[in-house]
C-alpha cells in the first residue's frame, strides 16, 4: 500500500511539473526553461540531503548519473514536445511509453505479470493509437515530429526511472543528487554550444523553477516507490501523471479533448490500471 501511495503522489508530481514545464517552453527556448529548472530540481535534492541521507558509493554514481543523462534529455524533448502541444494528446503518448520499458526490464528481472498484466499491455498500445490519432478535423491531431518527440520524451524517462531503480536501495538520495547535478552539467553544455539559436526570449522563471521543483519531487516519491515495491507496478502507477497535465491544460488553456481522444484516454486508463492490478 505504501509503495502505491508513493507512486500515485509521483505520478501526480509529475503531471504538474509537466504543464508547468510545457508552458515555460512556450514562452523560450526549451533550453532556457530546462536550464531554470534542473538547477531547481537539484537544490531540492540538496535540501533533502541532511533529512533522507545520502550513500555515494560507485553504485549510487554510476546509476545516479546515468539517470541524470536521461533526465537531461527527457526535460528538453518533454518540454519541447509540451510546447508545440496538444499537451492532453502528447502526455497520455509520452506515458504510455515510459511505462513499457520498465515493464520489460521488471519481467527480465524476474517480477511476473498475472493475466490482467497481459491484457493490459497490448491495450496500453491499442490506447496510444487512439490517443494520437485525433478526431479527424485537424484541430486536435498532433503533428508527426510532436509524436516523435513524445516517443522520444518516453524512451528518455522510461531509462531515468530504470537507472533510479538499479541504484543501490541504501544510497538515500545520492542517486537523485549526483542525477541533477550531471542533468544540469550536460544542459549547460548543450546551452552553450546552441547559444546562438536559444532567441532573446526572458524565461518563464517561475513557470521553469516550479517545473523543476516538483520534478524533483516526483522522482523522490518514485525512488521511495520503487525501493518498497516492484518496478513494473510502480512504473505504470506513476505513468498516469497525464492525468494531472490534461486537467491542468483543460482548465487552464481550455484545450478540446475529441470524441476518439477521449475514448484512447479511457483505454489508457484502463490499461494502466490493468498493468497495476498485475
């Protein structure tokens, strides 16, 4: 139960980190809100530092930055994906293959799915299908580089989560640090040799800090999550961090959800529940 209550309170971290970053990308470079908001993430990291501790063995580095790598790369192709939008089409996408990885690694590691999870899988890719294709007017269908990109974003996450979870369980929070401190080394590399195409927008700096913050937050729940429960359960809880985006994008940019996008929702949410109950 513990494990499920921390996945739920990552996965719902997540979502809000996502609008939050989603909208700072709209307003500048993906690059200069990730740039706010990595940084962020790390001094939460940091803060936490005295309260959970933190064990840097070679373990914890290793694993720690390799999550960090990831993270770097999810932050600019989640925000960029968010940015060109519709955010409540390209997060439920960007979900979806998040969890499948961690799927396969729990199964090749050992952890079983029981038939619900064996329904649940192939329906999770029925339900991107659906979620993607929009209602045939246009107005709602994501563009074939956005798909890309949130296949991109789900790839990049769906190897953070795998990396934390390799980490070793008494490490504390020392994978988490040494993650945003590599994700914040490599966005400022990236910043650095893109400078002069990066624009003369001013960042959304509280937009990107508070994406940063509460991203940190969910990847703390997650590593709680994953240490007392099993990978290919706590991956699926936490990819319904959707939920939270769509919300948030509906009630704040009033953004349509079509016919046939709302019924690749409730598959998705079928098959995510599907995948937990395994």
């Amino acid at each position: 139960m513990l494990a499920l209550l921390l996945a739920l309170g990552s996965s719902l971290a997540y979502g809000c980190a996502d609008f939050f970053g989603g909208l700072g990308a709209r307003k500048a470079h993906v690059l200069r809100t990730v740039l706010i908001a990595a940084p962020a993430s790390l001094a939460v990291e940091v803060l936490l530092w005295p309260l959970l501790g933190a064990s840097f063995s070679a373990g914890a580095v290793v694993w720690g930055a390799a999550s960090g790598v990831a993270s770097a790369a999810a932050f600019a192709l989640l925000y960029r994906t968010l940015a060109i939008g519709p955010m409540n089409v390209l997060s439920p996408v960007t979900a979806l293959v998040s969890a499948a990885l961690p799927v396969a690694v729990g199964l090749l590691q050992g952890e079983h799915l029981g038939a619900a999870g064996l329904v649940g899988l192939p329906l999770a890719l029925v339900a991107v299908v659906l979620v993607s294709a929009g209602d045939g007017g246009g107005a709602g269908r994501p563009s074939r580089i956005a798909l890309l990109l949130a296949f991109g974003a789900g790839g990049a996450i769906a190897l953070q989560l795998i990396f934390l979870h390799q980490a070793p369980h008494e490490s504390g929070v020392a994978p988490l640090i040494v993650g945003r401190a590599v994700s914040s080394a490599v966005t400022l590399a990236a910043a650095g040799l893109l400078r002069r195409h990066l624009g003369p927008e001013r960042p959304a700096y509280g937009l990107s800090a508070a994406a940063g913050v509460l991203d940190s937050v969910a990847n703390l729940l997650f590593l709680l999550a994953v240490r007392s429960g099993d990978l290919t359960v706590v991956a699926v809880i936490t990819a319904l961090y959707p939920a939270g985006t769509v919300l948030l994008a509906r009630a704040v940019l009033a953004e349509r959800i079509h016919r046939g996008q709302l019924v690749g929702l409730g598959t998705a949410a079928v098959a995510v529940s599907l995948l937990a109950l395994a």
